[in-house]
C-alpha cells in the first residue's frame, strides 16, 4: 500500500490549484461582512436614492486586465460590498418603471443554501431535484393546470416561451421536426401588437422566421381583436400556411391589458391551434381574489409562461413554464445519450429528469429560492402583495384623472398607469421624457416611458411589495416640480 503524505500536491511554479481557503476562520469574517453588508442593504432598502450611477472610476477599475493572480477573499468581499449600491435600484419602493421584481431578504438564506449546494438540476437522483417538482406541482395548482400537466423552472418567460412554442411546434408537425426541420410546413403563430418581444424571438430561434408570427390589431382597451384574428386564420389557410399557435397575453409589458383569454381559448379549440399565454407577471394575479378573474381563464391554456422574479419577488432570475400535455412535453425534449442513461437503482434512477423538459442539461437550483419563498410567506400573502399594487394602479389613475396638468393616456387594466404631463410647449413628447430623465437622475424615483398611438408616455408599473401611496403622492408632486423647472 502507498504511503499516505500529508502534503499537498503541487502543480507548475509550485502552486496547489487548491481552491479552498486556508483560512477558514478568516474567510468566515469575510463571508459574515458581505451577508451583513447584503442585510443592511436590504433593511435600509427604503433609504437613499433610486438609483445609483456607477463612478467613473468604478467603471474604469471593472474594464481593468484580466488578473493572473489572485487578490484573496478579503479584498474579493470589499469588492462585492462596494459594488452593492450601484444596481438600477428595483429593491426600492419607488422603483416603478421596467417590471423588475423587488425581491426579498429571505432569498438570500437560499442563495446561499444553494450555492453551498452547488447543484446541477439537469438530472440525477438527488434532492434538488424533488424541490423542483414540488415547485412545479404547486404551480400548477396556483394556475388552474390538470394534475398530470408538466413543467419546468427556467430563467425567465424569453426561456419559457421558446419551451412553450417548441413543444407546440411539434404537437402540430410531429417529433420528427427534431432531426428533419420544420420541412417547408410553412407554420404561422399569432399574437396582439401589444405582445412581448420574446415571442418574435421564439419564432426567430426555432427557425420559424420572426415574420410568421402575426401581429393581430387590438381593440380601444389594447387587447387582441378577435373578428381580426379569425380573418387573418382564415386568410392564412386560403394561402397554404399552416396557422398551429395562438399566443395571449395576461397582463401586457406596455399597459397591463388582458386579452380576451376566454375568447381565444374558443377559437383555438375551433380551429385546432394551440392556446399559449405569456403571463410573464399578470399571472401572478391567479394568487389575489380581488383579481383573478380577470386572468382566470389562462387555465385553459396548453402552455403557460410566467416569472417568479417579477411580480412574485423571487430574487432574479426564476421564471417558469407550464405545459398541459406531458407526453407532448417531453417528446419535446427528451434525449438520452449513453453517457446520460437512466437507471433503475443508484444516482441515475428516479424520475423523468428536469434536462428532459428544456434545452439545457446544466440547470443552477434556481427552483430553491422558488420553493423557500413560498415556505415563508405562502400563496395567501403573495396574493395580497398583488392585490395591494393593482388598488395602487386605481388610485394613481385616478389622481392622475383628477389633476388637470396631467392627462391618462390608457385604461388601468391590471397594474400599469400609463399617462403624460400637459404643458403648452412645442414637443410634448420631448417634453415628457425630459421629466422621466431628471427623475432617475434625481433618484427620487424611477417610472418609465412607451409610447401609445406614437405618444411618449410616463410609464408606471407597480410590481413592488414595499410601494406606498406616499410614494405616488410623492411622484406626482415631483413630475409637476420638474415639469415647472423645464418650462
């Protein structure tokens, strides 16, 4: 037998290529100042600015060379804590522009349970991967989805979306379209002008083309028109495509609008399409009882694509897709490979591998932070989360229609305001986005901007758990300071 050495090895000029500290205790203290740096950050989240612009120096020092040797744990933790401020500030109550989430502390215990875990979610017999399925079961019980419906945690709604569309590809096509293409099948999806831009890049990337994806006009409360879409199916049909998706939207980027879900679900089961729905946040509102009805019939969907990370508050990124029919799914998907072949007994048993829903093999355990949100504060209190931002909507919208300097410029569907200052100066779109700016910069506070019918609007969405009134009080007050400023 050799004999055992208590050296380590050594690799070129001597060095280890250990990476574990030598210092545990030290790299203790270094690992307690940043999750302290990271709890004071988000107890005094309330504080302070918006957002903060990174220095010119800090911006000088991250375009330095790639490093040949190491600084050490100490000098890392002091980079990580310097670094914190400087983020585009969606944890803040008055973040209310782009639909960011706006997390929470307790994602950062599961942050750090998965990272000491350092899990692969592609498959094997291991518990992470039980954590996913009891993720995907409770959601499909949230949205109204069949017992046996199948689904996966993914890095958001584009991620999603892509799943969702490709297994509707090959439900209309056949499995075959995995080795051959799609062979000239000259395939056709539908969806509103007002529908995200993952779709178009789903069809994009399935090769598809980006062009056979139908942009379907809406109606005065900017949700898809039906007479149109049945007279673009027909069109299309007299023209040799073959129309096979119909994609809704719960709740859209611009202006929260629900499309007529109950209606397209009608025609897609007429015609014989698949029913998907991008319920990227407005799904979320199936948790809130003041509002699910106005989503309710995404449950009948054949897929669904929603985010955890917004308007739930799972730390970024987590999102999720659902598909009704499993087998569909995972013919899909599914490929085993013999270095990747399934067993009866060992680490390659268990069931179907969550590699076998999705295009990616190695899959971080996102679905940790997912499933311990949910532990803490449950469905009920997440709903009211909800629930709170959509009567926020209501009461900006009407203190903005009450306020004769202002002007709302869409309907309040969900949770998104849409509206413009009014002032007697040349370009009011100019105008408007001047006074978006200098918020940020101010960083007082951080709405948004789109434009409706070509005109520049103040954007606000309210997918923020820690949103007060004060805070929209507040906004108001400041948009007619700096609107009087300008002037």
């Amino acid at each position: 037998m050799a004999k055992k050495s208590g050296k380590a090895e050594t690799g070129l000029n001597g060095k280890t290529g250990y990476l574990d500290p030598e210092d545990w205790d030290g790299f203790r203290r270094a690992a307690h100042q940043v999750l302290d740096a990271a709890l004071d950050k988000m107890q005094n989240v309330r504080e302070g600015r918006v957002w903060n612009p990174l220095p010119d120096e800090m911006k000088a020092d991250l375009l330095s060379e790639l490093p040949e040797d190491g600084e050490g744990f100490q000098e890392v933790a002091e980079r990580i804590t310097e670094l914190m401020p400087y983020t585009a500030g969606n944890t803040h109550p008055r973040w209310l522009g782009w639909v960011h989430g706006s997390g929470s502390p307790g994602n950062i215990l599961a942050e750090i349970g998965a990272a000491a875990m350092n899990a692969n979610l592609g498959g094997r017999d291991h518990g992470p991967i039980y954590v996913e399925q009891q993720v995907i079961q409770w959601c499909k019980h949230a949205m109204g989805f069949p017992e046996g419906a199948s689904g996966a945690v993914v890095s958001g709604t584009s991620m999603a979306t892509i799943v969702a569309l490709k297994t509707a590809r090959e439900a209309h096509i056949g499995v075959e379209a995995r080795a051959k293409g799609v062979c000239g099948a000259r395939l056709v999806g539908y969806c509103s002008t007002q529908t995200h831009s993952c779709a178009g890049r789903a069809f994009d990337l399935l090769g598809l083309g980006s062009d056979a994806l139908r942009k379907i006009p809406c109606d005065d409360l900017f949700r898809m028109d039906t007479e149109a879409l049945r007279a673009q199916i027909a069109q299309d049909r007299a023209d040799g495509f073959q129309p096979f998706v119909v994609i809704g939207t719960a709740g859209t980027v611009n202006m929260g609008s629900i499309d007529p879900l109950g209606d397209l679900a009608d025609i897609c089961a007429a015609e014989g399409l698949w029913f998907h729905v991008d319920g990227a946040f407005g799904a979320a509102a199936m948790l809130a009882e003041e509002v699910r009805e106005r989503v309710a019939p995404l449950a009948r969907a054949d897929s669904l694509a929603f985010d955890f990370h917004k308007w739930l508050h799972v730390n970024f990124d987590a999102g999720c897709v659902l598909i009704r029919d499993h087998d569909l799914h995972l013919a899909a998907f599914s490929h085993n490979p013999d270095y990747l072949a399934k067993a009866e007994r060992g680490l390659s048993a268990g069931p179907a591998w969550p590699k076998d829903y999705g295009p990616e093999l190695s899959r971080g355990f996102r679905a940790l932070k997912v499933w311990a949100h949910i532990h803490e504060h449950g469905t009920r209190t997440l709903g009211e989360a909800v629930a709170r931002n959509c009567a926020q909507a209501e009461y900006l919208g009407a203190k903005v229609d009450a306020d004769g300097g202002l002007e709302l410029m869409a309907p309040v569907a969900l949770n998104i305001v849409c509206f413009r200052h009014l002032a007697p100066v040349d370009d009011l779109n100019v105008f408007n986005h001047e006074i978006v700016v200098r918020l940020q910069e101010s960083g007082v506070a951080v709405p948004s901007t789109t434009r409706i019918h070509g005109a520049l609007a103040i954007r606000v969405n309210l997918t923020n758990h820690r949103t007060s009134r004060a805070d929209l009080d507040l906004l108001i007050d400041e948009i007619h300071r700096i609107a009087a400023d300008i002037q």
